[in-house]
C-alpha cells in the first residue's frame, strides 16, 4: 500500500497504468475510497498514468484532527504531487473531489493541464442540511446515513440491478472512521466557490447527472456560467456517474483530455 508521509500527514495513494503516458489523478467523493475509480482504471489504462489517493479522513489516509477545509484537501493535492515529483497533471474530481479541483485550479493552476469537475458543485446545499449529517454521524457513525446516502449515490433502477456493486459501495462508506467523515463534511459545507469560477482559465470539463439529487444539474450549469469555455455533458445517471454510467463516463474523459 504506498503511502506518502507528507509534512500535513499520510497519505495513500495508487499508480496505475503506463509509465511514460500522461498522469491522470482522480479525487474521490466524500464517503469514498480510492476504489470508486476501478471502473476508470481498467478503460484507461492503455492511455494514461492514472494516480488516486484517499482523501483525508478516508481510506488509508490519516484522519488528523479537524475540522478540514477545502484548502487544506487542496494542499494535500499539492503536496502529494510535490512527493511524487509531478510537475503537472489531469485532474478529475468528483462531488468534494470537484471542490478540489475548483481550489487548485484557482490556487494552484501552474499543477493542472485540463480539469473534469463531475456531479459537484461551487457551493454544497444548506448549512442546516449538512449540520444533521455531522450530527449523525457523529451519534452513530457513517453508518447512520449509509442507506440514505446511498439513495442519493444511485438511481432505484440501477441499484435493483446491481445489489453486489451497492454492497461494496455501502462497505467502503461505513469503513470511513466518523470523525474523518464529518471533517471532511465541514469542508464540503464551508465551500463557496461561486464568486471565483470566473477566474478559472484550466480547459474544464462539467460531468453532471440527470438524476443527480445532492449535486443536480443546476449546479452544473452555475459552473459552466461562471467558468469561461467550459464543456459541459450530462449522463444518465445520479450522483456517482463514473460507475453508474461508466461507459460514457469513460468515453467523455477520454474525448476530452485527448
């Protein structure tokens, strides 16, 4: 398991893929591991690097004290590629990972080449909504919201013909430690981007869900108005479109960072 000591604390992290192709990161939503991306990894691997982490307060990666800030998640990005000694990267992020990559591409543009933002958004819901997550959670651990989130996660449809993939994605979520979860949380729930996208120059690309409840289209369609000569496409699918609808998923990142 390769793990990045890094002066803000540990990090894993996996490459996969060429070598010598360009790198491609991704940044996983919050409740998710780095897992989230196998269905990526095994299309992409002929044409890129692909390099995936765990979040703080996630996965195999230190949940130190918080509450986070997005630009703390930010820097972990940073300081993981400084690490690795990548100069410049891809980056896909999806739902708290798009708030990431919104912050390195208005903090650190230098590390970027192109930027997917998919099923996220400049600003997440209400502080009141994100107040009785945190207030789970922390009462009974990320198994409380489980079920409940992972209705938002999946469309009825797809989780009746896919109960094993909704099995291993309830196992990853409740495995993330509560107070990891809820850090990250305030992250998400302190993020307001709104004012800023129009100082974002990375090409991006805008991945919404049609079905998408905790990040819907709208959301897009604030990030394409406020990012100059942003793409924009929409799936069939709710919140974790890179698995629910992986096959166009696939097909749009490629299209677009080639």
């Amino acid at each position: 398991m390769p793990i990045a000591d890094l002066a803000s604390g540990r990090i894993h992290y996996r490459l996969d893929g060429r070598s010598d192709a360009p790198v491609l990161m991704f940044s996983n939503s919050l409740g998710a591991d780095l897992s989230m991306w196998e269905p990526q990894v095994a299309a992409l691997a002929p044409r890129f690097r692909m390099l995936r982490y765990d979040t703080r307060g996630h996965g195999g990666s230190a949940a130190s004290p918080g509450p986070y800030a997005i630009a703390q998640l930010g820097g972990d990005v940073v300081a993981l590629l400084d690490h690795l000694e990548l100069s410049r990267v891809h980056f896909c992020g999806l739902s708290m990972g798009g708030a990431i990559g919104q912050w390195l591409a208005l903090h650190a543009p230098h590390r970027l080449d192109r930027l997917v933002l998919a099923n996220t958004a400049a600003k997440f819901g209400t502080p009141e909504l994100w107040r009785a997550r945190v207030d789970a959670v922390n009462a009974g651990g990320v198994a409380a919201i489980a079920d409940a989130v992972l209705g938002r996660w999946f469309t009825a449809g797809y989780a009746a013909r896919e109960p094993a993939m909704l099995a291993r994605m309830k196992a990853m979520m409740t495995a993330v430690p509560a107070a990891g979860y809820a850090s990250c949380a305030a992250a998400v729930r302190d993020v307001d981007l709104r004012g800023d996208l129009g100082r974002i120059a990375t090409p991006t690309l805008v991945i919404v869900g049609t079905h998408d409840m905790a990040t819907p289209p709208a959301d897009g369609a604030l990030l394409v108005a406020g990012i100059p000569g942003t793409r924009r496409i929409e799936l069939d699918a709710a919140h974790i479109s890179n698995i629910e609808a992986e096959g166009a998923f696939n097909a749009a990142l490629t299209s677009f960072l080639d």
